[in-house]
C-alpha cells in the first residue's frame, strides 16, 4: 500500500528554535531513499507504507536521541486504492483548474 | 517505544455517513488489544509504537477493503523519554489544576 | 455556520509540562461559555463558528500571555450543511453500531 | 497577532476528485491577498490573525456553496511573539544546516 504523508515533528522542552532537529529527519528521509519536500510547516513524503512509517519512527528516536524529551507530532496520511497519484499529480490537478486559458 | 496517538480516519467517496468506518476501526483497535477511547472527533489509542501503528494501517485495510476509494486521516503522535505518562494521567494532570481547593 | 472542531494548543519554550497552559485554554472556553469536552490529546468544543474561532484566538492571546514564547495547535474542523450533530451525536452514531443486540 | 497556518480542507459527500474545492479556496486565499503556498497535502498561509482566519471561513462558505454538504479540515497554526518569520524565513532556517560547506 502506498502512502503520501505531511509530517510535522515538534521536540518539547528544548526551547523555541526547532530548525535542528527538523534538519536532523530531513537526513533520515533522505536516508531512507524516499521522495520528500519540505515546506514552510512540515514535509511531504510518499512511498510505500512500511518505508515510510519505519522512517517515521526513526525521526522520533533521532530526536530523541539528540536530547528531545517529549515529542508531538501532528500528521495528514492519505491512501487511495482508486488510481496512484505522486506529489507532483496532486499540485497539478488544482493548478490545472487555476491556470488561465 | 510506547506512544499515545490521537486519530481520525476519513473515508472519501462514500457520501457524508461515516460511522460505519468509524465503528469498524474501533473493532481493529479492540482486537489488537490496544487501549483507546473515542471522542467526538477521534479516538485516543496508547501502546507500543509498532502495534499502535500497526492497527493504524489494519484500519486503512479495513476502510479501503469496506468500499472507499481514499482515505484521508489526521492523527499526532506525542512520545517521550522523560516519563510514562498514561491518557487517565494526561487529563488528570489538567482536571487537578482546573478543581476547586 | 455551526462548527465542531478538536484543538490541541503545544506551547513551545516553557519545558515538557503543559498542563497549565492546557487548564487556561479550559477556562477560556469555560467563560466563552461553550460546550467542550477534553480527552487525553485535545479537547472538543461546538458552537457558533465566531464564537468558537473568538476562543481559539483567546487561547493563543492567554498562553503567550503566561509567558509561552511560541504555539503551535493542530486543529481539526468540522461543518457541514446536511443536517445538525452535536457531539454527543457523533459518539452515539458510532457506538450503536459496536452494541450487541 | 500574526499567524502561519498549514491547512487541508477536505469535502465530504461530493466523491473522491477534491481539486475542484482546492482550485476555488485558492482564489479565495488569493482575492483576499494572503501570501499562501500549495503543496502537495495543504496549503501554508501566513498574515494578520484576523484576515487568515476569516479566509478560513470564507473556504468553508464557499466549498459549502459548490455543494459539499459536510467539510472536514485539519489545520496547524503557528504563533510567536519573541520574533517574526515568514514562511520563506522557517524553510531556509532548515536548509541552511542541511547546506554542504
């Protein structure tokens, strides 16, 4: 089952600037080989459920690991067993509708 | 790694009752064993983070496999390596600063 | 325009423990006077849309006020035009469907 | 107070193609001069508390008017009061630690 994700990882309890540990899943999205784009208030990831959710996982224990004690996560998952549709097909199905003839 | 989700799964395209989808995941959670409780906008489950997620993705099965073409579902995700801390301790902790003396 | 929405207010720079900041956003919706109901991951709260949207901004006002440099809520809204649901509907829909006859 | 919100509106009852609700809360955002950026699972918007907020509304006015009888919508807001940051200013605050030397 493919998924398409927006994925936004907030650390508690280490102060108001979070640009690190953002920068630190962005590597491990990378890592994992999986298509990702960040935006201005989480990231956009697809791929197959098993490989993302495993990377999921993974951004919660680097954070962790990098001194986080308390992490809340606020997350959009989407799947469709009608027809595949990436990233890229979702933008451009409403840009389609707005572009001037 | 235990963790506390809160999650609302939302079929597509098949027309604005959803109860039944609804209803049908909370069987997913009561079978996987999972500790969870329904509000009217969601539901609360706690447990191990593989079998909390694991029933996450039981219930897309299910939805997709009970006729919607697409699913769209909103869910946060808080972990922490401070402390346990239960649901009946999260509502505590804010009803005992709301209780008159 | 009625409005349900489930709101859960993170405040960022002052520790792991918010349940002050949560007791306030309690008040705030207490004397807006709107029924609301809290679980372990957000709180619930219906009512007129303004009304409502009025107490979302107050929540923000009163926690930066109690020294939280920054929020960040995830939010989830619901409207709908067909017919009215309170929440305790929306719960009993679900829940005569996983009673035994 | 200046807000930043991540928003995705979703129709229910109206099948499972949604670009046509995404195109028209575009124009709305648009019309009422909001700096705003779709992606692939939401569209960010940031400004004046008030405007944003009433564009919110605004969208669910008007997917209501196209037809959709019951809109679901999840949302992150951001606030802050220790500094301002666009949109422009949180991604590149990643980018730059992600940067090569």
């Amino acid at each position: 089952m493919q998924v398409m994700i927006d994925i936004c990882i907030v650390p508690l309890g280490v102060g108001v600037s979070v640009s690190d540990y953002v920068a630190a899943c962005q590597r491990v999205l990378q890592d994992a080989g999986l298509k990702h784009q960040m935006h201005a208030y989480g990231t956009n990831v697809e791929g197959d459920w098993d490989q993302v959710m495993a990377a999921v996982k993974r951004c919660h224990e680097v954070v962790h690991a990098m001194g986080a004690p308390r992490i809340t996560t606020s997350m959009r998952m989407g799947t469709r067993t009608d027809r595949e549709q990436s990233m890229d097909d979702k933008v451009r199905s409403v840009e389609d509708k707005l572009s001037p003839v």
